[in-house]
C-alpha cells in the first residue's frame, strides 16, 4: 500500500522512501524471515545467549519495532524520539517472543500430557482382554 500512488500527497517521497525501505527490512532476510530460518535451523539444538538474542530481536520483535519507527517518521519525530521509540519497539518485541516462546513450550506440555493420558486410556484395553 505505502508504494501505490493514492497515499497521501503530503508525505514526501523521501519519508515515504524511508518507511518503505524499514518494512521492507524488518520483513525480509535481514528481519523476520532471517531470524524465523536461525530458530528453525536452530531448533532441537543448544544454543547461545547471542544466537538467542539474534533470533528474538529479528522475528516479529522486528515488525514491532519498524511499526513502531515508521509512526515516528511520519509523526515528525526528531532523532532522540525516534530512537527512543525505536527502542520500545526492541522491548516490547524481546517481551512478544519470550511470552510466544513460553506459550509454545506451555501447548506443548498440554498436548503432550492429553497424548500421554490418550495412550494411558488405550493401555488398559488390551491388558485387560489378555488378563480377564
């Protein structure tokens, strides 16, 4: 939508420019889609603080945070706003992921505990047909 030419006319190729090149960034390679490959490659695995960190601050944490930006630019915001606000964005997409991470591992242990009690239920059925 920012690339059609029905946005508003007050809003200078250059700011437009900006914004467009930020979402493109925190979607792509270098945003989302890079940090969703590391925790897919990195999944079943051990990893570090730093690959941890990584992984966070580049999945959903990086269209927080472009959201958050591109409402400073268009606001008019100076350099200390915007990264100021850019830092919240970092924040508040580090406390998403963890908080997404820890209900993962939460239906995890739920489904697990459901199948677990399901092969329990279907255990008893041919013990009891061999022992009654």
């Amino acid at each position: 939508m920012l690339a059609r030419l029905e946005v508003p006319v007050n809003l200078s190729a250059d700011v437009l420019k900006r914004i467009i090149s930020l979402i493109a960034t925190a979607s792509g390679w270098q945003g989302m889609v890079g940090g969703q490959a590391m925790d897919i490659q990195a999944e079943g695995k051990e990893i570090d603080s730093g690959l941890m960190d990584y992984i966070h601050s580049h999945k959903t944490g990086a269209l927080i945070t472009a959201s958050v930006a591109s409402g400073a630019i268009l606001g008019g915001g100076s350099k200390a706003q915007l990264d100021s606000i850019t830092i919240y964005g970092e924040k508040i997409g580090l406390a998403f992921q963890i908080a997404d991470d820890i209900l993962d591992v939460e239906a995890t242990l739920k489904k697990w505990a459901k199948a677990r009690a399901a092969i329990q239920k279907k255990a008893r059925t041919p013990s009891l047909l061999f022992t009654g």
